[in-house]
C-alpha cells in the first residue's frame, strides 16, 4: 500500500494491503460509516459492520498510493482547495475513529490508514505551516508493536526493530524499512534467535572455532604475515604500525603482493580499516589474510587515495568552499609527492595489534589516534557490500548503514565511525561512499526544496539518526566543525554540552554489542577522549573496569539513578550501574549534571518527595480495597474518607522490593511537571540515612520504579504503594546518594 509513499518507483518489496470492503462513493465523507453500516442512525458503533457490507464477489483489492502524488505535489492547487485545512481536520477525526473500531480492525488495515494520516499530515504541515498533534494523533503516528512484528517475520533482528522504534520512531520509517530488500552473502547463516531488544548478539565470536574468510568460498590462496617483531618494535617505541601493500611488479608470475611493517608518520596518507570481525577478515591466531583479502584491500584503499572521484569536496555551510580548497590542497600535493610509488598504506586490526598482552596494550591504546589521523576510513560490511551504490537513493543508503549493517551494531567500530569524522567511507558493491557527507547532501536537498514532498519527512528522520549517532560528538570535538553545524545545521540548536556528550555516547555503547564485556568501559572513555589506559591496566572483570572508568570522571547525568541495570552494592556506588548495557528498555541518560562524591552522586535538581514507609498503604494486600481495616484505617490517617476527587501518587517499583517499617525514603522524580501528570514518570528510591551541613540528604539507592498520579479512586491498581500526597508537595532538596 506504501509502495509509492517513499519510493520514487515501486519498491523491490512493496507493502501491498487487502481490501475487501467497499469503494468509497463519493457521497458526503462523514456520513460514510453510517451509510455502509458502520454505524447506526444514532451514531452507536455497530460490533459487528462487516456483516452490513453487500455480499459481492470480486477480484482481491489492494489499497495503492501510486495516484496520491496527483493531489499532493501540486502546490496551487491545493493552496486554492484548502487542503491542508482539510486534511487536518479529516486526519483528527480518523485517528479518533481508529481508537473507537481499534478491537475491529485488521491491524494491517490500520498501518494503511496511519500511513495515508501521517503523509497528509506531514504535507499540510509543509504547507500550511504547524499544527499541534492530539493525543490520538500523537498516538497513531508512532511506530507500534504489529510493524515491528512484521519486520521480525522478515528475518529482522529483535534489536533492529527495537532500535528503529526508538530512534525512527514513527510509523513511515517502519513502512519503508518493511520493504527494503536484505542481501546477505551466500556464506552468511547467522541467525538472531539469541538477539535481545539491546543487543544484536549475532556478530559475536567464538575465538576458537574462528575462521579467516577468503574473498570467495572457492579460494585456497595462502596468507601473507605482518612480521610480529616489528609491530613489537614500532609499538614499544611509542608509534603506530601501519602496512604497506606493494603490488606484484609483472616481473615474474611467482611474485605476488607484499607486506611490510612501516611507522605511520605525519603527511604519510594511509587507510583505516573498520569491519566486523564476523565477517571473517580477523585472524584470532596470527597477524595475516589470505592473499586475496590483501589484493582486495589494496585495491580499494588506492581508489580512496588516488581515484578521481574521491578528491574532496564539501558542501553547506560558509567555509565549504576554504575546507574544500585546503584539502584539495593537500590532497594533490601527496599524490604529487608519490611519484611512481604504487603502494599503499593501511591499517586493519587483524595486521597491526599483535597477540601478546602487553604489546596489544599499547596498540589498543592508540587505537583512536589510528583514525583521527587516517586520511580515509573505509567500512568493510558483508551485507552493504551486496548493495550497488548507483542504482540506490541516498536516503536508502544511509538507511541501511545506520539500521541494517553489521558494522552499526557493533561497540568498537564505534569509536572508529566517531575519530573518522567527516572521511568515512562504506565499500558497496560498486565503489565506496563517503557516508558521513550523505546526510549533509539531503540537507541541502532539504533545504533547497528538492526532495519528493512525500519523502520529505523519512528523509528528515534519517538525517536526524546518523545526526544523533555521529554528528554529535563529532561536532564536540572538532572546534571548527562545531562552529559550522551551529551556524548552518538545524539539529544543532546550541553547541553540545559534556555532559550531552556523556549521555549521548552512553546510550551508543549500550545499544551495542561486544563478544567480551569488559571492552565496555574502554569504548565509552575512548569516545570521550579519556585516557583508556588506566582501564586497560585493572587487573580485575568488566566490573571492575567499569568502577575504574566512573573514577576518571568529577560528575555524571543524574538520569543513572533511574536505570534498571544491576547496581554496585558498596557504600558511594550504589548510584551507579556495573555495566554500560542495558538490561531490560533502552533508556536515555538525559542531561543535566550530578557531581561526584567519595558517599555517592550529589543531586539537587531534581523534585523529590521525603516520607515514612508507615505513610505508604500496601496496595496488594488482600481485600484493601474492600473495607479492609489497613484501608479504612489509612483513609482515616489523611483525612481522605470524604474526599471524591483524591490528588495522590500511585508508586510501583521494580524488582519486587518492598518498603520496610519504620524507615524513612525519598522518592527522587526524573523529570515530572504538572502537564505531564497523567503519565508515568521513572523514579529513584533512596533509603534515607541522615542529614548533615546545609540539609544534604544522604541515602542509600535501593530500587527503581515509576510514578503517575492518582485522581480517582475508580479502577486503583492491586499493586504498589499508595502514597497520600500530591505533585504540588515536591520539593528541591540535596540529595547525595551513595
């Protein structure tokens, strides 16, 4: 049904939906439903329509969007109709009638309709300027449970969906993905049976069943070695090993590539590596790759540094024009300087970080300085190098990097997509990318009105994502390119914070998956320019690299606190969580900044309630809301027995925990204000210990939970705590939990 909604042609899997109820007749649009006996004369919703519909016998139906470009591209014409006007006002009325016949229809009819909402919303929107969305509309335009549903049934990853709900978030991003066509290598049969919502575990290795892929199944070419003791050299020395391929000469057939162990030094332009290594070009026994790999990597890496098409150029912005000539510059007078050498730096992981511990160290250390330097990055991926670039629209392009490849999923191409910057290219089947200007080109497309109107705001939202995941640090770290983006980006709307910086990176590592745990904590500090080594030197597990990590910082995003991840349960760390992964729902950090104290994380900015747990009525106690004493006698207590309209905090904690007599608690609130009552708002219970200098409040951090209020006493949930105040009584207090 979606087929022409987002694809300027058919798309290869396009989203056909059957319809079996009648053609519209043209008659008045809203007494349609009572016509075809959706509904009776009163306006009572008839359980059981379908059966009111003429019993025809036709050829199957399918609801089409191939016309609707007619109505919507022709700006006067619907400026003349009032269309916007009108499509705001049908768009209201259906996502209210879709609420009402919920339980009736077919939930792919309801995609169709949601589908056809959201492109005439967003039109009018574009053209008649804001409108503010109702609870329905808000509700129906996001992504749900039946597309997502849809996705997996395709083979789809339990945390592709997930993360494609959380960052595409409506409905059209789901549509479009639902009909992209993955292409995977023959060899390729792993599966996501073991995936999770936060993790795609499908990439993970076993060490010692590891086998080192050749370019083809059908090769049996040797393997050409990095000499060990001159990586050891180079890295004792305090550098950077690089490799330098040289091709054969043609002087004799026996000849063939070779490798040899270089320093890397400043104006030497090389290529960084960054693949998964489930792909098959690690090596888990030795620094070396099948003959072929190394041809295959050469060959590429030389196009990046030589080819014509790879000059550099960028464009948006002021000072486009000064970064393209200065590089330019750069650019032609390297390969001026290369005369008739017809070798080619690189760098790859499998070549250049020896086994030994020690000497891995060191390399691991450097790894970010690797491609901060790198005069290009090139993305190894086995499912983007099935795609021809050249045929494929760009918004696609991205699309698929940031939520089909291996390589987005895993943790320490990460760090390698952050240091690349703005020289980061994805090999596909054809030639090589440069991935990170992609989302800049559809912006000036963007901005320059040159974009399908119905494509607008997917494309938008892809823009948005590898903006989120990249660009932002990014900009954090270069002072030149930040200044640009906040002159000339719309998702920059100030520069980033740190503390933005921490919760950003936080929320990328643990959406990402590592086969060894304790890479965690070396992944967020280099991300964030931390020195990695005093992490790599803790003798201890991933737990205790995580404890030296919060060590290297002076303050932390509060929104810790309300994470559901299993905590350190020694005095002054119970704030904080053992690992940087999530456990359960993805859950952002938030802004904002705690200081860190040697008795825990201090917060002051946050509302917060101080009470008893005798104030607090046990609401899954048998029969409480029938009379029971504990009920009437709590009623009493507060003062509640004649109140109609109670004003009350309805508190359900996780994990079972339960408040003990005769102890004092604080309930800390993530972000609640007063219109944002009626829906849950994650909470922080803290066990109250004393109060010392200016009313600081010390505590021990005990559960997590949520809060809604309470103004009814109709329909009271048989769990958690009824606590007998109101959003009005919260207050600001010191709170340094520990």
């Amino acid at each position: 049904m979606a087929e022409h909604l987002y694809f300027p042609d058919s798309p290869l899997k396009p989203l056909r939906i059957e319809y079996d109820g009648p053609q519209y007749d043209g008659g008045d649009w809203n007494d349609f439903p009572t016509r075809y006996g959706w509904r009776n004369e009163t306006g009572t919703m008839e359980l059981f329509y379908q059966h009111r519909f003429p019993p025809e016998k036709h050829e199957k139906q399918y609801l089409t969007t191939a016309k609707l470009h007619q109505y919507v591209e022709n700006v006067k014409e619907w400026e003349r109709n009032k269309w916007g006007e009108r499509s705001f006002t049908i768009v209201e009325k259906v996502c209210q009638e879709i609420s009402r016949y919920d339980k009736i229809l077919r939930d792919d009819m309801k995609l169709a309709i949601r589908l056809i909402c959201h492109a005439l919303w967003n039109i009018s929107v574009k053209r008649n300027g804001s409108k503010q969305k109702s609870v329905h509309v808000q509700k129906w335009f996001l992504s749900q449970e039946y597309e997502a549903g849809l996705l997996l049934q395709s083979g789809w990853c339990l945390w592709e969906t997930t993360k494609s709900r959380y960052t595409g978030g409506s409905v059209d991003t789901l549509a479009y993905l639902l009909q992209l066509t993955r292409k995977k290598p023959a060899w390729d049969k792993k599966t996501h049976d073991a995936c999770k919502k936060t993790e795609c575990v499908a990439n993970n290795i076993n060490e010692s069943e590891y086998v080192t892929r050749h370019v083809t199944e059908e090769c049996n070419c040797g393997h050409l070695h990095a000499v060990v003791e001159e990586l050891h050299g180079v890295l004792n020395d305090g550098g950077v090993p690089l490799i330098s391929i040289t091709p054969p000469s043609g002087q004799s057939e026996d000849e063939g590539f070779k490798l040899e162990v270089v320093r890397k030094r400043a104006g030497r332009q090389y290529v960084a590596i960054s693949h998964v290594w489930s792909d098959g070009l690690g090596n888990a026994n030795g620094n070396s790759l099948p003959q072929c790999q190394i041809q295959l990597l050469y060959e590429r890496a030389r196009s990046l540094v030589t080819g014509k098409e790879y000059v550099p150029h960028y464009s948006g912005g002021p000072y486009a024009q000064i970064h393209t000539s200065a590089t330019r510059l750069v650019h032609f007078i390297s390969n001026q300087a290369r005369g008739k050498d017809e070798s080619v730096l690189v760098w790859i992981d499998t070549l250049c970080i020896p086994h030994q511990r020690d000497v891995r160290s060191l390399a691991i250390q450097r790894i970010r300085e690797v491609y901060l330097d790198a005069y290009r990055t090139m993305i190894l991926d086995s499912e983007m190098r099935q795609i021809e670039s050249g045929s494929t629209p760009l918004v696609q392009l991205l699309l698929r990097v940031v939520y089909c490849s291996g390589w987005i999923r895993r943790l320490w191409t990460l760090q390698e997509g952050l240091a690349a910057k703005s020289r980061l290219y994805v090999l596909f089947s054809d030639k090589a990318i440069n991935i990170s200007t992609i989302a800049d080109e559809l912006l000036t497309k963007h901005d320059k009105d040159k974009l399908p109107v119905l494509q607008e705001n997917l494309t938008f939202f892809a823009m948005s994502v590898w903006f989120s995941f990249f660009k932002n640090t990014i900009d954090y770290a270069s002072k030149f390119e930040k200044f640009v983006e906040v002159v000339t980006s719309p998702f920059m709307g100030r520069a980033i914070t740190e503390d933005g910086l921490l919760a950003t990176n936080w929320h990328n590592v643990a959406m990402r998956a590592a086969t060894k745990p304790g890479d965690r904590p070396i992944i967020l500090a280099g991300v964030l320019n931390l020195d990695v080594k005093p992490i790599l030197d803790v003798k201890g597990g991933p737990e205790e690299r995580m404890r030296a990590f919060y060590g290297m910082l002076a303050e932390f995003p509060p929104g810790i606190l309300f994470m559901a991840e299993p905590r350190f349960e020694d005095d002054g760390m119970r704030w904080a969580v053992k690992a940087c992964q999530y456990a359960g729902e993805p859950m952002f950090l938030g802004s904002g900044t705690a200081k860190i104290t040697p008795r825990g994380l201090q917060v002051s900015t946050l509302p917060s309630w101080l009470f008893s747990s005798e104030v607090a009525l046990d609401l899954s106690i048998e029969g409480v809301h029938d009379e029971h004493q504990a009920w009437v006698r709590w009623l009493a207590e507060h003062k509640l027995e004649d109140v109609t309209e109670p004003n009350l905090c309805h508190l359900k904690l996780e994990n079972s925990f339960n408040l003990e007599p005769e102890k004092r608690y604080g309930l800390i609130l993530q972000e609640p204000t007063e219109r944002f009552t009626r829906v849950l708002w994650a909470c922080a219970l803290v066990e109250f210990q004393s109060v010392e200098g200016e009313d600081v409040h010390y505590t021990r951090h005990v559960a997590v939970g949520h809060v809604r209020r309470v103004t009814s006493w109709d329909n009271l949930p048989h769990v958690g705590y009824l606590l007998p105040f109101s959003w009005a009584s919260l207050q600001k207090r010191a709170w340094v939990v520990g």
